[in-house]
C-alpha cells in the first residue's frame, strides 16, 4: 500500500463559519498526519471567496483508488457537518503528495 496526500478542492457556496470550519477540521484531523504535516500543507485553506482546499492522507493500491477515497471521506464530513452537496459542491482532486516502502 502507498499512502498519499490527495488535495480534494471546493467551493462554500453559501460560506462557512469558523464553528462549522473547526467542527469540518475535527472530522478530518485523523486523516491528516505526518506526510501532509511534513510537507507543510494545512488540512483545511479557505478563501475570501469561498473556495476550500482539504488535504488527506489516504492509503490505496494507486492513485485512482486514493482519490476517490478522499473524496468520499470529504464529501461525508461536509454532510456530518451540515453542508449539502450543493451547499459545498467539490472540484477534481489531485495527489499532492506520495510515500511509499517501495
């Protein structure tokens, strides 16, 4: 298995608070560890417009894998969080990052 970091981009429509950034922050925090931490990249980055970025570590077979695996933890803690799929549509994610024991 190779571990990577996969950059998963969106947009808050309708905003976000920094309870609610925090509360997203939360249910993510366990997917963010050394490799991304190391790197220097924050779990969540958003802008004065609204737009997001979220970056995970996902462990997957390839890179294929690992990105829809992020998606799929993202697009689950926006709705824990209170965001539709509307409310925070998301864009293509990409890896940014990758360690392997190979």
């Amino acid at each position: 298995m190779t571990t990577f970091v996969i950059t998963v981009p969106g947009t808050f429509v309708a905003g976000i608070t920094d309870t609610s950034c925090a509360t997203l922050e939360g249910k993510l925090a366990e997917q963010h560890t050394n490799l991304s931490e190391s790197q220097g990249l924050d779990l969540l980055s958003v802008n004065d417009d609204g737009t997001f970025s979220i970056r995970l570590e996902v462990e997957a077979a390839d890179r294929y894998q690992a990105e829809l695996d992020a998606v799929g933890l993202v697009s689950t803690a926006l709705q824990e969080t209170g965001f539709s799929e509307e409310d925070a549509p998301l864009g293509t994610p990409a890896v940014t990052g990758i360690d392997s024991d190979l």
